[in-house]
C-alpha cells in the first residue's frame, strides 16, 4: 500500500542535494501552493509551505545539515527526544514562534503556551493542540509515562490541508474523534506509546487519507500496514531512522 493510485492532489519525492543526506520529501498540492513535508528523525519532521518554515520536535540526532531555520517551531512535550534545547536555538532566528505546551514553556525560554484544545494562527498557519497521553503505560503501577494536559499533539492547517502530529499518546478518544485529517503522523513503539494494533484501531476511528508510521523505533510496521488493508486509507512506511 506504500505508493500505488496516488491521489491526483498529491505528489511524492524523494530528493538528494548534492552533498546532503538522502531525505524523503512529501509533495502536497494546497490551495495557494505545495506543502512540503520532510521527515528528519524519529518524532522530527519539517514542514514548508508559502515561503515558511515549520520543525516539529527538533532533535540533534537528526541530520539538519542544509536545512533552513525555522519560522514556527512546534514541541510536544519535554521528553529529550522532543525537547532538545540547544537544536531549538540552532533553528530559531528572528521572529521565530516557538509553541508548546505550559509544562514546555517552564523548561524552555520565549515559548508560547498552547494548551489542550486551543487553537492559534500564526500568519496562515492555523495550529490546533490534540491531547496526548498515556491511558494504562507508565513506569510503575498508578504511574503513567504521559499524563494527560501534559503534552500536545497537533493539527496543522495550511491552504485547506489538514496535517495531524501524535507526538507520543496512545490511541485516545481525542485522537480518534479528529475530523477531516488529510495527513497523520502516528506514533507506535513501546514502552511509551502504543504498539502497532493499536494504532491501527485509533487510525481506523478517524480515518486520515494518509498515515504515516513515525516514532516507530523497535516495532513491527507490517502489523499496522496489515492491520489497515482495505480500510481506504493510505499507509505510507519511509525511513525516520537512515
């Protein structure tokens, strides 16, 4: 299901500057232009649209070599793999809006807190928090890896596209009474999300056209594929970890 009867709205590249690391790049066509999205590493992804620039969860182990810096930064949550200060300070420059969570902005400087269930607008970008959570996984007994309000998700709009990012939750009642999700980056490793059943079932409640697997590290992704065959939705597998 990587790849075949792609929608006419959409088109797929995979692009290697010279001299720069093999990265595969999305092509969206939007009302207004083309959404860019260019995965970087596990939870970091990038994505442009009308002359701007949006990273989510920057992380020094991803490769932002020939990168540009970021107009909106988005992070999840305060995990390193999703909090990384000092990629953070590489990719702000002038003007640069940095969002996240309250729990984000007592660990970061200059951080514009979206809470749970708010909604902004950052020029033509439309950016909507999702709660993210543990419902039964945490360390001990009674203890959760992801307390709900803690964290977000995020949809993101531009030019009639709708892009959700999971950040690390499981398959939770907010997740799955999202609406209208064109494309969905949708977390699954153990411990601390989901495995790859259960993201299945979550991505079958709210039916993304798209879906692609991300913080994935460890798990079995021809179970999620498998899992959504002939649901109508597309499942795209690209590698978060080259």
């Amino acid at each position: 299901m990587a790849d075949m009867n792609i929608p006419a709205w959409l088109l797929v590249a995979a692009v290697a500057a010279s001299g720069q690391p093999k990265r595969p790049v999305e092509e969206f066509a939007a009302s207004g232009g083309t959404v860019r999205i260019t995965p970087v590493r596990h939870a970091s992804l990038m994505i442009e649209a009308g002359g701007q620039v949006l990273h989510v969860d920057p992380w020094s182990q991803g490769n932002y070599e020939g990168l540009p810096q970021a107009d909106i930064i988005l992070i999840t949550d305060i995990h390193g793999d999703h909090l990384d200060r000092a990629m953070v300070q590489k990719l702000k420059k002038a003007g640069t809006v940095t969002i996240g969570p309250e729990a984000v902005a007592k660990a970061l400087e200059g951080v514009t807190v979206l809470r749970n269930g708010e909604t902004t607008k950052v020029g033509p970008w439309t950016i909507e928090a999702v709660p993210m959570y543990n419902l039964k996984r945490g360390p001990t007994e009674g203890k959760l890896y992801h307390d709900k309000g803690r964290g977000n998700g995020y949809v993101i709009s531009w030019g009639g596209k709708r892009i959700y990012v999971s950040g690390d939750t499981e398959g939770v009642p907010e997740m799955r009474a999202l609406k209208n999700i064109d494309v969905a980056f949708v977390c699954m490793n153990l411990p601390f999300t989901m495995p790859p059943e259960e993201a299945a079932e979550a991505v079958k409640a709210f039916r993304p056209k798209i879906v692609y697997p991300y913080h994935y590290r460890g798990s079995d992704l021809s179970v999620f594929q498998k899992a959504l065959e002939g649901t109508g939705i597309e499942v795209r597998i690209r590698d978060w970890y080259y």
